[in-house]
C-alpha cells in the first residue's frame, strides 16, 4: 500500500492565498494566469507555485498557464470548500462576538451555526443574528446543526475545559484562541491562533532590522 504524501502546512496555507487570487482575477475577466503572475500576487516564487500544485497532481498547460475559474475550482475543492461547514463558538466575550460578526467566513464556506457560553446574562440572546446557547447545550446543539468545527474563544483557563467537551461532543476539527496550550487526542485535528505571539514576531524583526 502506497504510504500517503505529507503535504506540509504552509503549502495549505499558501493553497488559500493561491485560490483569493484566482477568484479576483476571474472576476477581473482574467481566464489565463501563470504561476508567475499567481508568485508575484501572493509573495511567493513560480516555483514554488508549481511545486505546491504538483503535490495534487497536473494543473494548466506548459506555456500557456492555467485557467483562473478551473484553478480555483481544483484548490477550492482540495481544500474541503467545495461544500460548507457548520462551526460553532464557543465564548460570546469580545473576541466570540467579533469572530462571529467577521463576514469572511461565510465567503470562504463557514457558517456560523451557533454561539455557547457559562453565562446566564448572555444565554438566550443573540450575536448578529446568531443564538447563544449554555454551554451544556453543546451535545445537542452539535448534532441538531450538524456542526463539524469548533473555535474556542473562552479565557486560557477554561480552554483545556471546554476542548474536551468539544471533542466528546463529536468535534474533530479545532481552533484555539485561547492564549494556553491544550491537549486532544491525535485523530483531533488542532490550530493554535495565539495573536500576542504574531505581534512579537514583528517586534523581534523590528529589533533586528
């Protein structure tokens, strides 16, 4: 049995950045682009577009490009966007409230099925449109909205908490705001996001320039 490819992750990141481009580009009426105009759009190399591509098999013709529409069809569905994805947020405090009212996702294929939190002055309302469940909700909201990922936006202290509870609820993809470390089985798929951390990238390359 042939061992499955690895695609490394920056590859997949740089996949997102490839298929806003070619979206614009189509909506420009640009049908044909080359990896040349693709690199110098998105801060990459040609080759490194030609390399990322050809992880997933044969794109465009030589000497002629590629077409944007059909490209962006092909990254879209590599990517698990050619359908939409029910998430949920668990934390309605100020960062919750802005991810929820953030209209990129929608774009991009996520809906926002539901909001959870711990408090009572917070449960039963809404966040652009969107119900606010208990916490203990969370079982039976996943299975009602067929939710497939869950984004934690809850204090570092409760994170670990609230990731387990995702899990056990049937969540297999994970995003975690919280500013901690948390642990999940290894058929969990986990991201961090930890902004602070972005910022001191930029202080400590600020300090070397």
């Amino acid at each position: 049995m042939l061992k499955k490819i690895k695609i490394p992750d920056a590859t997949i990141g740089r996949l997102s950045l490839y298929s806003r481009y070619l979206i614009e580009a189509h909506e420009k009426g640009i049908t044909t682009v080359s990896s040349q105009h693709i690199a110098k759009a998105t801060g990459v190399t040609p080759a490194q577009v030609r390399k990322d591509l050809a992880y997933f098999g044969e794109f465009g013709t030589r000497g002629v490009g590629y077409n944007s529409k059909e490209l962006y069809n092909y990254i879209m569905k590599i990517l698990g966007l050619d359908k939409r994805w029910s998430v949920a947020i668990v934390g309605a405090g100020n960062l919750g409230k802005a991810l929820s009212q953030y209209k990129g996702f929608y774009q991009r294929g996520f809906d926002i099925a539901c909001i959870l939190d711990n408090d009572p002055k917070k449960v039963g309302k809404k966040i652009s449109n969107i119900n606010i469940y208990h916490l203990d909700a969370l079982d039976e909201k996943v299975k009602e909205l067929k939710i497939n990922l869950g984004i934690i936006a809850v204090p570092a202290q409760a994170a670990q908490e609230v990731a387990d509870k995702l899990v056990k609820a049937g969540i297999r993809g994970i995003i975690n705001f919280a500013p901690i470390n948390i642990t999940v089985d290894e058929n969990i798929i986990l991201r961090r996001v930890d902004l602070s951390a972005q910022l001191e990238y930029l202080t400590y390359y600020l300090e070397e320039a």
